[in-house]
C-alpha cells in the first residue's frame, strides 16, 4: 500500500473510455489518511432520486461502514458515496462508529440531504482509528468541484494494494432509451467469495427501484464477485453497492419497479457482464498473481456441491503453489477434491488442465503427454477441469496462483 | 524431495534415545521407489499377538494403502508394517489396489503370516502407479536382518519433505510392570486436521486389546494430530497407527481390554504426551517454517467452536504470512474470527500476542507498545491468544508460518 507495486502481468490490455452516467458526479482528493501526498477519497454525488442496493461481507465481525451501510440501506435512497483507503475503519469499537456518523454528518453537510442517504465505504488497516475529523472541508470541497468525468480517477483512489484500476461499462436499450451502465472495483487480497476485501460501486441512469435493484445484484454476486477467491480470507469491509440515477427517464426510459420485468433483460445481461468482468479483474490483480486460474467442476450431484468442491481447488495453496511452479499437480487437485467432503467417486475422476486430460477414471491418463502439458501451464491462464461424473452439477471459480511475491506482499503489509 | 532441505530451524534441539520394545523388529532400506539411493522402505515386523489399532484420512479419495489398512484393521492383528516414501499410491485406480494386494502378498511370505495382518503406507507423489515389485527380494531380507534396535532410520525413511526425523518414547507402569512406547511420524506439508499426509505409528510393549487400543488412539488423536494445520490441504494418505505386541505380560504387565481400564491412567497419559509431542514436531517442520505457532482460542461458546475459529486463524495466508513478517497483525486475526462462521461478537474480543494484550473489549488496546509487540514476535515461537468473551468453550491449535520457502517448495516438488 505504501510502495507501489509492479502492474499485474494479467491485467487488462483494453481499457474501456468511461463514459458520464447522467445524475452521478465524482470527485477525488488527498486527505493524508494514512499517507501523505496519495489520492485516498472519493466522492460521489448523486441526483435527488437515486435508488440504492447493497450486500456486503458475511464476516461476523464487520467494519463499522458495513454497519452504517446496512443501516442507511433499509431507507433505499442514496445521494453521496464517501470511500477512503488507507484505513478499513474495521475494529475499531466505539470510535469506528464515532467516525462513521461524523463522516456522515461531514457528508450530508457537504451534499446537501440528510445522513441516511449518504454509503461509507473504507479499505485499508484493520484495527486503527479513522480520524474522521481529516473529512472536515475536504468534502465540501470535493462536493463543489464534482464533474461527470473521472471515472479513471476515482478508480484509482480507491486502490490499496491493487496494480491496476478496475473499471467497466455497458450501454444499454431500457424500453426505447439508450442507459449506462458504469463498475468499478478494487482487489486484491483477502479476497473470497462472500465477498472480500472487496469494493466495488455500481452506477447506472436506468430509473429503477430500491427493491427492484437489490434483487438484481443479489442474483448478479452469485456467479461473479461470489465465484472468485484469492486466498480464502474474507474482508470485515466488503461491499457492493449500486445506484440508479433515474436520470435516463427524462430520455423515456421506463420506470422499472420489479427486477422480473421483461423489459430489463438487456440491462440484467450487460449488468451480469460488468460484475463478472469486475470479479475476472480482481483475480487477475491478486497479490502476486502470475497466473489466472479457472476452475470448472462438472458432473457433481448439485450446482451447490460442484461450487464446493471448485472452492476447496482454488483455494488450495498446495494446489495454487504448484500453477505457479507451472506443474500440472493433478495429484493435488485429487487432494483437494477429497477434502472438500462433497460426494466425490475417486475411480469416476477425470482431470483437464488447459484442455489436456491427465487424469482419468481415477488414474493417470495413458495418452498424456508430459512435454504437451508442460508447455500449456506456460500459459498465463490455466483452466482446471474435473469431471466427476455422478451428476449434473456445475459451477465454475477464479483464483490465482499463490506466489513468494504474495507471502513478501503480506509478510509486510502493515510497515 | 529430491533436494535435501535446510533442517529447519525449529527442530526440537534433544532428540531422544530410543529403547527396544520387546517383540518389535525394524529394519530399513533403499528399494528405488523413486530416487537411487535413498532409503525409502521401512519394515517393522511385529510378534505373533500384536493388536493393532488405526484413524485415517478423512479424504472422500482415500490412498490404495489407507484403504487397504481400513480392511486388515477389522481384523484388529498386526504381524508386520510396510512402509515406503517416494510415492503416495494414491488415485493410481485398479493398479493402486493390485498394487497393495501383491505387497501385502510379498510382506506375508517375508514374514510368515497372514496378509490381513500386513499393515501399509505410503507417501510421496500422488497419481504415479507404485511398481510393488521392488518389494521382491526387498522385503524378505528386511525380515531377516529387522533387528530391535534402528528407530531413527525408521524415523527417516518415512520421511518426505521432513528435514528432521521425528520420534518420542516414555516408559511407565502399568500394573507393576513397565511399558514402553515407541513413536514416529512424518510430515510436513498437506498436514490439516483429520489429518495430514501425516503418518504416524505407535508401538508398545502393553498387553492391550485391540478394541481398546482403539479407543486410547481416537480419543488421543482429537488434541494431537487433528489439532495441527500446516496449510488447511488434506491428504489422501493420512495415516495413524498404533500396535501392542502384548510382551510385557511376560513381566507382569496385566492384559488390558478395557480403554476405560483405571490401571491405563499413566499409560493413557504418556501416549497423549508422545501423540502431541509427534504433532508439535510436524508442525515445526511445516514446509518453510520459521516460527512456530500456537493458537489459542478461549470464551466461545463451545470447545467445538472454539476449534473452528481456532483452525480459521490457523490456516488463513494474511495471519500466516503477517507471523513470517514478524507483524503483530491483530487485524487479519479479527478477519479471521469473522469469517470463521461462529459465534463472535467484536466489541467483546481480546487479542494477545505472546502474552501481550493488543486488542481489547473490540478495538486497540490503548496500553500496548509497538515495540514490546515487535520484539515479542522475533521469538521463534509464537501465540496467538483470542478471548471471545462469549462462554467458556476453549481450544488450542498448532500451525507454522507462511513464508517464501513454503512456496518455492511446493511450487517445484514433482521435477
């Protein structure tokens, strides 16, 4: 967080011009958080109307944003995002609360609407106070200089250990109107499934409602920010929030008030794209990473169990220890689909990396060429594929590789 | 294993003499499972009498040998235990299992008994098909050199990625005779409770049968081996072993067939000693292990609860490569207490490092001095103290830290 790390080699070649999401305007500044001289606030403003959604991080121990969030969410209505790194405000007891109704009051002042329709994000240090009193000003400042453009910008204040700034976008048809729809998002560690040190902001015109919005990016997580682990840990601060200006309806978009309507098909398949495109960016920023790892499984009794079993391989670090010595362990990957205790039939078992069966019916696949397979897992991407054949059951996860760079990364984190 | 590793730095500095135990013979020698040259097979051979007792791997793809062991063990009679490293025999499908069955063939002619009272293990490489006919000869020869003496050969050629033997051995009453236990183990990496490609095996003189022998061994496993993690990865060969030759009936020793048997107390307790003893040892050759560390977790609501955020810390990367770093990362330990899934309430958790308090009652600990802590974690061996505040379940956890060596280790084990 301190030093800046070397770019991810898997990051994005193309990187998509953001465009303006009507009613959202952003704005960044350095309020010396943590670190002098780094851009570590955003802000963003949005029009009277904006609806909000939400889901956040199953810890049992929270960041006081999360609580604040879960909170201000039940009202549905949003008009500021505040976002610092630097410090997760996680932990901190009575204090974390203190700061986040300060950096409430702070922002409501700034904006101009009532502290119930201001999101806190914070990312950063566990277990050290947020002086919130540092929002003093700098909000005010930020709310009068806000613009339409930036995106790049706000993307990059939000980055901790993060390489790259993760950002994406859709245009989409909503009846005749033409809608937007802007992501962006940040890494790197402590990333697993529900969700991760995970941030990421979701803005579109498209007039929809609260509730209408919330099913949305409950059933978009699943498959996407839900489906990636970096290392198994999971955040006290991940969040994934959403607004929807409204703004597009002035251009006749239709006011959407059900996430079944028919008219959202477009817009939920594009949404779906930007989340997974968002979770793809996050594995492939993980600290480290030198390769990104897909993991299918196939033929499980469920979805549920196939999802299980993909979690227990890509979290596996003797698993993701071996991708990166570029050695195509199908030992270990047996390994960690015994340990996963779904129901798994050694002798059924049948095991691709990128393509290329090594393993099947629970042994050593004859054909398999070891010079063939060599040089495949010299390929940033290695897909793993285990077919268990008991079932229908499939899902499908991203992870990385587990790296020296990643135990040097967070062997030094906090100094 | 392949190359030679440093010894680690944590390997116990007094390593026992181990005495004979009447009615056990060893023997050792370089069969070429793998690699020339290295001794790779171990052979005890056991007196006509000897009850024999087993835990296994949890793992839903078991090893060939586990589930040949599974199989004999009904039979509850040990005359002989083959052991070899360089190759797991596991996920080697129908070869696996012809495999076990020509050695067990091999291993009863040597020793003149029955093959379900041979006992097998092996551990190295997953997914390569064991040529059983190096045993030839091999095994017939063992029998007739195997002699009383020679346990830290035995100790070491078990072993894998282990850079140090590991034994331990107490003598004590039962009845008015003494008895004598003998214990070995190998781990060191993939070493997760329930077990680890851990192999462990116990011998002693005591005439105990084989029902209680394996009551003493299952109940003595839950706070040894089972509370030991190097990386959370399970292995397909985990295997516990524990034999009585019943010899020291012949001092007096009285026939014990009872594990509730009040005459076992001093007997129950050296083996739980030599059993946590074994485990301590695995974990302080974890794969790159430089510290040793101890996780305590007390005030959960149950023992069982308290063992899953336990293990939770234990095997999370961002607390295990914050040790390797030497940081006092309190933050990564409330993560991990979160996402563990228990009963946790924040503002009640205490954290200590080393005795140190630096969290408490859910935020920092305004009397504690970083540098106290900072020099605190330059000790080799390390405790982690989580006080839930919540009830009075309590438990204790051994694990190592996650350093560069674990990975360049792992990330170059096949070639």
């Amino acid at each position: 967080m301190a030093k800046s790390l070397p770019v991810s080699p898997l990051a994005p070649t193309d990187v998509p011009e953001m465009p303006a999401i009507a009613g959202v305007r952003l704005a960044t500044a350095a309020a010396g958080i943590r670190y002098k001289g780094r851009t570590d606030v955003l802000l963003a403003v949005m029009d009277k109307g904006t609806t909000a959604a939400g889901v956040f991080t199953k810890s049992k121990c929270p960041s006081a944003p999360v609580e604040w969030c879960r909170a201000v969410l039940k009202n549905g209505k949003a008009q500021a995002l505040v976002v610092n790194s630097g410090n997760a405000n996680a932990f901190t007891g009575k204090t974390g609360k203190t700061s986040t109704k300060l950096t409430g009051d702070i922002a409501s002042k700034a904006v101009g609407c009532k502290p119930n329709e201001i999101f806190l994000a914070s990312t950063g240090v566990i277990g050290e106070p947020l002086d919130a009193t540092k929002f003093n000003g700098v909000l005010a400042t930020l709310a009068e200089s806000a613009g339409p453009d930036g995106w790049m910008d706000a993307a990059r204040a939000i980055m901790t250990t993060d390489t790259f700034p993760k950002v994406a976008t859709a245009t989409v048809k909503l009846g005749k109107a033409k809608v937007t729809i802007n992501g962006m998002a940040k890494g790197a560690g402590m990333i697993a499934p529900d969700m991760a040190t995970m941030l990421s902001f979701i803005f579109t015109d498209a007039p929809i409602s609260a509730p209408a919005l919330q099913a949305l990016l409950k059933a978009g997580v699943e498959d996407s920010f839900n489906a990636v682990t970096i290392d198994g840990d999971t955040s006290t601060s991940d969040t994934l929030l959403m607004f929807a200006t409204g703004a597009a309806a002035a251009q006749g978009a239709p006011k959407i008030t059900k996430a079944s309507d028919i008219r959202l098909k477009p817009f939920v398949k594009a949404l779906n794209v930007i989340l997974n495109d968002l979770a793809e960016q996050v594995a492939r920023d993980g600290e480290g990473a030198r390769k990104l790892v897909e993991v299918v499984v196939e033929g499980a009794t469920t979805k549920a169990s196939a999802r299980k079993i993909a979690m227990s391989i890509a979290n596996s670090p003797l698993v993701k220890t071996a991708i990166a010595g570029e050695d195509a362990n199908w030992g270990r990957v047996v390994m960690a689909v015994g340990k996963a205790g779904e129901p798994a039939n050694r002798d059924k078992l049948s095991i691709s990396f990128n393509g290329i069966r090594v393993a099947k019916l629970g042994a050593r696949d004859p054909s398999y060429d070891e010079t063939e397979v060599s040089n495949a897992m010299k390929n940033p991407k290695v897909q793993i594929k285990v077919t268990l054949g008991l079932g229908k059951g499939r899902d499908r996860v991203l992870t990385c590789d587990l790296t020296k760079e990643y135990v040097a990364i967070n062997g030094d984190y906090r100094s």
